[in-house]
C-alpha cells in the first residue's frame, strides 16, 4: 500500500524491474538520481513522469517530492506510482529497468529551493540529474553519456544539458544554452539554432547554470545545497556562482537538449507579476554573496539599471503597470534580507579559491570576442525589442 500521509518518504517500485543485484554493479553503472519536484504542474507532470522511467540506465532512482499541491496532482501520482507497484507484483518475463520512486509530500508550499534540497536528502544516489517538472528528455542513453562526459573533467561541477522551448522546436531557436556575466549582472542570451549550439565540438564551458543539472554527491556536498531565502528566482543562479568561487567549472554537454513545455506561463500577466516580485531579490542576493567588493562596486549599481529598464519595458508592453509594483516590492526585500546576506558571503568568502576574473573572463565560444560596448548595445537593443525577460 501508498502510503498518504504527509511528510512520508516511501520507497516505490517500478513495473517489471529486475532485481537488486542485477542492478547493483556500482563501479560501471554507479546509481543516479532523478531530482524532481512538482508544484500544481498535473498537466506537466502527466507527461513527464513517464517518460522518466524509460531511460536506458540499469540503476537509477527518481526522488520526487510535491511541494503542497492542490490541482490534482498529488492524486495523480499517488496513483501513477500505485499503478506501477500493481504492475511489478504481476512479473513478467522481460527484463527493464528497476527505478524506484521516493515520494515525499511537503505539508504546505514551501518552494523550490527547499524541494529540492529535501529531494537530494531523500535520494540514495552517487549523481544527481535535476529536472523540472516541464522538461521532457528523450535521449534515453542520458545517464551514459553525461557520466562519461563528467568523469572527463577535474574540476567540473555542474554539467548542463541546453533547453529548448517547445513552442520553438520547429525553428530551433533558444537562449537556453548556459549563462555569462557581463557588467550588468548575467547576460542576456542571444537567440541561437540549437544545431549551432550542438555543433561546438567537445562541449563548452558556462558560468551560470539553470535547473537541469547533473552533479556528483561529492560535489553537492562540497558545495553544499541550494538557498532557501526565497522561493524561487534564486537557487540555480546562487548555486552556480557559488561553484565558480570554489575553484569549480560548470560545463555544457550539448550533444542532445531538452525540451521545455512551460513557456505559457511566461505569457500570463499575473503569474509573470507573482514571479517578478522575487525577480530583484533573486538575482542580487548571489552577486552580493558571492563577487569580490571590487566587483560589486560597478556590477551592482548596472544591474539595478537594467533591472529597472526591464521593468519599464515589461509594464509597458504587457500594458500592466503592476510589474512595476512587483519590482518595488522585490527590492524591499532585498533589503530586509541584507543582514542575513551578508552573512551568508561571509561564509562563502571564506571558502573563496580563485578571484571573480577567472570566471567572469569565461565567454560562449560563438560570440567570446563581444566587447563591453557591444554587450551594452546588444542589452539596449534586446530590451526595446522585447527580447529580454525574467527566466
């Protein structure tokens, strides 16, 4: 039986699973875990879920946690996962694949930097691939590939996996690539075909990642997890530069991408209003806590700007003045979070292993040579134009 009590780790098995010791060869197939967490995503959920168990992989898990649902979703996967525990109790004479799903339900919505973090405390793997709920993956030789690609690198920390909208899949545009800092805080993206992006050889190097994530246990460890001061517009960009400044480099595996259901959502004035009041508060607070003074110095004040124009630009073309209202309300708050911010970089600074130069130097391979004022007109461009958004 599903267990439905709140706040209740269950291990649950998959249908027609093998056996633990056919699935227990550590050293080659070393156990990976799905991290995912839902929050009223059911249509999302619906069609993600599944296909998270067709992967090609002998021994991985998925640690799912729902984060205080209330559209259905919770049932629905209550359900999903009974059907399946039915399914495997049958037999069958065919051999697949074991996953074993760990869910947890958290009593109310408490966001996603703490879903997360309680999904890794509830996941049994050596690596950990971090997916939303709106991401559809279809290479089912993943977990292969990204292993073998992470072990090739020293010092890697996170490896990324480019996205792209579904909407824009028969055009193949994105700027969901990975992400850079330039002097105004990260980098507005330029909109690129996907086949370039998978065309550079060997994969490249990022500095900022977003939620699709692959990483060891040592490394989230060593790290350590996201930051739960707000709940969401925070976590990737935090966790990311916090691995630049510990010596880390974040890197792209780009012989595949994901695609990404939930551009709708970007579309909606009021749940783009929701997300915008935590806009200025997420992305301050990681350059505060983790670049050098010197840094901050130009970057802060630039960032600031440009957030202002962004919001200038977004109360105007969605013709709703609120956003602006959102704004404000995000740069109170981060101003009541400043103590507690400060706090936090003194901890960090403390672990610093390289200088910001030695990230902040890192470009995309196919526009490295931009210079500043090329980046300043790019940004004014992309802002009158529409381009430029929240994540």
């Amino acid at each position: 039986m599903i267990s439905m009590k709140n706040n209740n780790a269950k291990k649950m098995t998959d249908v027609q699973s093998t056996n633990k010791s056919e699935v227990g060869e550590s050293n080659n197939y070393p156990r990976v875990s799905i991290i995912l967490c839902n929050f009223n995503g059911l249509n999302y959920i619906k069609e993600t879920l599944p296909k998270f168990i067709q992967f090609d992989y002998p021994n991985y898990e998925i640690s799912l946690v729902d984060d205080g649902s209330t559209d259905g979703s919770r049932e629905w996967i209550e359900k999903f996962i009974s059907d399946h525990e039915k399914s495997s109790s049958k037999g069958s004479s065919s051999k697949k694949n074991k996953v074993d799903i760990v869910y947890y339900k958290n009593p109310e919505n408490l966001g996603i930097p703490k879903s997360r973090n309680r999904a890794v405390l509830n996941a049994t793997g050596d690596y950990y691939m971090f997916f939303d709920n709106d991401i559809i993956c279809t290479d089912k030789n993943i977990f292969n590939n990204l292993l073998e690609y992470y072990r090739g690198k020293d010092k890697i920390a996170y490896l990324l996996i480019p996205l792209v909208d579904k909407e824009r899949l028969e055009s193949g545009e994105t700027n969901q690539y990975g992400s850079y800092y330039s002097f105004y805080g990260i980098m507005r993206n330029k909109i690129l075909n996907i086949k370039d992006v998978m065309a550079i050889e060997g994969g490249y190097r990022c500095v900022v990642t977003f939620s699709q994530i692959f990483c060891s246990k040592k490394v989230w460890q060593d790290i350590g997890g996201f930051d739960e001061r707000q709940k969401f517009n925070l976590d990737d960009d935090d966790i990311s530069t916090r691995a630049n400044v510990y010596g880390y480099e974040n890197w792209v595996y780009n012989k595949t991408y994901l695609i990404h259901t939930g551009l709708a959502n970007r579309k909606d004035n009021r749940k783009y209003y929701n997300s915008f009041k935590l806009y200025y508060s997420g992305k301050v607070r990681p350059l505060l806590k983790n670049m050098q003074f010197g840094t901050l110095v130009y970057m802060i004040p630039m960032f600031y700007l440009s957030t202002c124009l962004m919001t200038l630009k977004q109360a105007i073309t969605r013709k709703y003045p609120l956003v602006i209202f959102a704004f404000i309300s995000s740069f109170l708050k981060s101003i009541a979070d400043f103590p507690d911010t400060l706090k936090e970089r003194k901890i960090i600074q403390a672990k610093r292993k390289v200088s910001d130069k030695s990230f902040l130097s890192v470009k995309f391979p196919l526009y490295s040579s931009t210079k500043w004022y090329q980046e300043i007109s790019l940004y004014f461009k992309d802002t009158i134009s529409g381009k430029n958004s929240t994540k």
